[in-house]
C-alpha cells in the first residue's frame, strides 16, 4: 500500500502539463522491454507545451524511477537514451487514463474550440521528428529489421530520398545506379546536407554499398544496391506514402501559415536572370521570367516567321552553368596571365631569358601555348615561373637531356603540362626578393641589439666613473658608518664591501640626483 501511495503521490504533485509530457513520453516508445532514443524538441510538440516545461518535467520522473536516462553515444544533438520501468509507467498511465481518458489531450483538441490551427502554434513535422499519425503505424513494424528499424528514424525528406533510390532502381543495370547529389537533393526538396546523411545511413545499414564515380566526383556517386532490403524499404515506402514531394507541401512543414514571405526573407535584386533559378532553386521567380520570350514583330514584319525560342538560350544545362560560376574568379586570373604573357617581345626574352632566348625560344612559342591552353580553361598562370627555372636550369647544366633541343622540350612540356618542376635550389623572383627581405631584417634586428648593447654599456661606464669619484671623496669614517648599515652583517673582504658600497650609492645617492 505505500509503494502504491508514494506513486500516486508523484502523480498528483504533477502539473496538468507535466502530466501530460510524462504520458506522452511513455506513449512514444517503440515498446516498454528496450531502450529507445529520445529528442526533446518531438516531445515539445507532442505534448504542446514548452521546451522548459519538458526540461522541468523530465528529471521529476527519472527521479521517481519511472525511466532511466542517459547520453546518446553519438552526441547530444541526438539527445538521449531512455529505459522505461514497465511495471512503473503502466501504473503511471493508467492512473492517467482514469483522469484524462484514454490518451493525453493533446494540442489539437485544447486549441480546437479556440479556432487555432497547428499552423499557428506548433508544426506537425519539424526536423526529423515523425507526424503523430505516422508514429502509431510505425509501432506495428518489425523493429527487430533493420530496413524497418531505419524506416522508422526517418523523415520526410529521408523518405522522399530513399523514394528518389528506389525509383531509379528499377531501371538500373546491374544493380548499379549514378546518383549525382545536387539533383537528389533538388528534387528531394532537402539540402544536399540532409540528401548526404541519408544516403551515408543507407550506406551504413547496407541497403546498398556507396563508391565514388570513377570519372571523378563531378559526375557523382555509385551505387551498389542490395536487393532484399532495398526490396522491403520500398514496400515500407508504399504502405506508408509521405507526404506529396512537392516545392508547397515542404514550405507548408517548414514555416507557419502565419508567418509571411517578407518577415524571413529580404527581396534581392537579381542582375543575372539567367543563373537567379539555379542560385535560388526554391525561391518564387517570376512569371515572365520562367516564360518563353515572345518577339515582337511590326506590322510589315507579319508575315514573316517568328523567332525561334530563346530559352534554351538562357537557361544553360544546370552542370555546364555550375562550373562557369565555379571557375569564374579562375578564369578572369588566368585571362590577365594570358595577357600579360602575349605582351613579351623578342627583346623581353633577350633581357629576362638569354638562354632560352639563344635556344630560340620566344613570344611566337608562348602565343602558341597560350592558345592551345586559354580556350579548354587550363590555367597558364606558372608559365611565367617556369621560364625563370629552365633559365636557372639552362645557367647551371641542370636541363634535362633532349634529343631536339631544349626549345622544343620546353615547348611541349608547357604546352600539355603548363608548368615546369622546381629545381632543387631555385628560387622565383618574388621568392628571391622575400628572401632578401627577410636576410635585411636580420641584419637590421643585428644591427639594433648591437647598438642598444653599446648604449648599455656606456651607460655603465659612466655610473662606475661617477661611483668612483663619489667613493674617494668620502672619509673613512664616512665608509665605516656606511658599511655598518649592511644587514645583518657588516662586509669583511675588500669585494664585499665595494659591492655593498656601489648598492647603497646607486640607491641613496644616484637615484636621488637623477
């Protein structure tokens, strides 16, 4: 009987609220026998109360041995891991339903008669926390899978990546499918963030087995699927459809119908239209830029053809137009380097360059390098240096053997490479002026430490030559008086006492006339 009554006792001392974010707690877990993980912000929402109230509230039922709690292993922005006390919380809910009914009032049911809709309060789907009515399905998986047991973590947009996964795996060859993250993303309505970490579970749980693109990571990923659990994630996928993938049902998760488009953003005013859609893939462009452009024709030009669509003009293919705005501050460097390479002359070639200048080589062979190098976007700004190093080479008999002459092997190394190796101790100009300023300032750091040590020690000279005159114009019945204030013994030797002597008159005398 008072086991009973000190449980009864912890659930009257509980508020409504904290009552409420109690049973909702244990209504959220998969089932009473094992631990499960536990977000803060899903009970929030679920309960319809604050995040200080679930603060407040948690600890008062780890207390009462309703649950135990402790950190997640992979960090506390995954929150916490609960065991529940079953024999505890069935008391607990039952002493609930008997005062509340079957299940805890919940947001819906006080706002309702308010004419207050979820939108204006508390979303229903914020982050990676399920919908309430999906989490009473999820309760009948098989969390013992792993494909359900993935499944059940999941969130909308989780779901609509996997969607995207199963979609494609119908159609591959050989259970290979190219996944480029950007259009999973874009067509997922998540970020690539989330797109990446959905796919890195996936990889993770062994749904399929994720490799790098062998043309490079500009074409993507590969993915290498495992047909039994990707076969049951898309019967899971079926039986409970997500919501519509659609550019409006995500905005409607995410920001509150109260909450109007100018209060978060700032409108931009956009120069370049023609990038404005892929720099902003969720914004609301407008309509007469998304449309065709019409041409306008006179009267006399009417029975003329019309001009053809000029889309397909501006709106380039999306890869193509990433690596333009990608390379662009690139390609502008490397167009002055063009420049300022097709300005040599024959006698800049002849002052910087007379090895390479007697080997024939010139502005014609720099211009064809240039021109074979600028149009494919292949940098040419190590040109300049490299000529520097062949002339150093070509001064110390370093140059490599040539069959045709160093002309034409510099010719081709540039032209395929656009660079030449560093010669071990060569130095580029700039290099060669950094090291000259920095041997200045060592001499300048050596010059200054000299000088203030010759200050020091004239400084010292004179307060020995003034010591020695002020030590001979006293008596020695001045000198015994003065020794006798040595503490705590008087100086016996010669040394001591001209050591005491020289303290007492830097510090009485010297000072004191400074």
């Amino acid at each position: 009987m008072t086991s009973v009554a000190n449980k009864n006792e912890f659930y009257n001392s509980l508020s409504p609220t904290g009552k409420r974010i109690i049973a909702a707690l244990i209504q959220s877990a998969p089932t009473m026998e094992r631990e499960f993980p536990f977000v803060l912000s899903s009970l929030q929402h679920t309960a319809g109360c604050s995040k200080l109230s679930v603060l407040r509230t948690i600890p008062k039922g780890e207390r009462a041995g309703l649950f135990e709690r402790k950190s997640h292993e992979a960090g506390r922005r995954h929150g916490s891991i609960l065991t529940l006390n079953k024999e505890r919380c069935e008391r607990f809910l039952k002493l609930h339903t008997e005062e509340y009914g079957q299940s805890p009032v919940t947001k819906d049911e006080r706002y309702q008669e308010h004419g207050v809709t979820n939108a204006d309060r508390y979303p229903d789907t914020i982050g990676n926390s399920h919908d309430r009515k999906d989490r009473d399905a999820f309760q009948s998986l098989n969390l013992e899978d792993n494909a359900d047991l993935l499944f059940s973590r999941l969130s909308d947009q989780g779901k609509r990546v996997f969607g995207i996964i199963s979609g494609l795996a119908d159609h591959a060859e050989n259970d290979e499918i190219p996944l480029v993250i950007q259009s999973v993303a874009r067509e997922a309505f998540c970020s690539e963030v989330t797109a990446r970490r959905v796919i890195k579970q996936g990889h993770e749980n062994g749904f399929y087995t994720k490799s790098l693109h062998e043309r490079g990571p500009r074409f993507g990923i590969i993915l290498k699927l495992n047909a039994k659990p990707m076969k049951r994630m898309k019967e899971l996928l079926q039986a409970f459809p997500v919501q519509a993938d659609t550019e409006n049902a995500c905005k409607a998760d995410r920001y509150q119908s109260g909450v109007i488009k100018h209060d978060r953003y700032i409108d931009r005013n956009d120069t370049d239209l023609d990038t404005k859609r892929d720099r902003y893939p969720f914004s609301a462009i407008a309509d007469h830029v998304k449309q065709a452009v019409t041409p306008c024709n006179s009267r006399a030009d009417s029975n003329s053809e019309s001009q053809s669509e000029t889309n397909g003009d501006r709106y380039q293919d999306l890869l193509l137009l990433d690596r333009q705005k990608r390379n662009l501050s690139g390609f502008k460097e490397n167009e002055l380097w063009a420049r300022r390479l097709l300005s040599l002359s024959a006698d800049d070639f002849e002052i910087l360059w007379p090895r390479l200048h007697a080997e024939k080589f010139g502005p014609n062979q720099i211009r064809q390098i240039v021109q074979h190098r600028l149009p494919v976007d292949e940098s040419v700004a190590d040109i300049e240096n490299s000529l520097h190093a062949v002339e150093w080479e070509l001064e110390h008999d370093t140059f490599p053997e040539a069959h045709k002459g160093p002309c034409n092997y510099l010719f081709a190394t540039l032209k395929s490479k656009g660079t030449w190796r560093k010669p071990v101790g060569f130095q580029t100009p700039n290099e060669q002026i950094l090291a000259n300023m920095e041997k200045e300032k060592t001499v300048i750091r050596k010059i200054e430490k000299l000088e203030k040590q010759q200050t020091k020690e004239a400084k010292l000279a004179g307060q020995d030559e003034k010591f020695e005159k002020w030590l001979a114009a006293q008596t020695p019945e001045e000198l015994t008086q003065i020794d006798g204030r040595c503490c705590p013994t008087p100086p016996k030797t010669d040394q001591s006492k001209r050591t005491w002597r020289k303290f007492y008159w830097n510090k009485n005398i010297n000072r004191k006339a400074a």
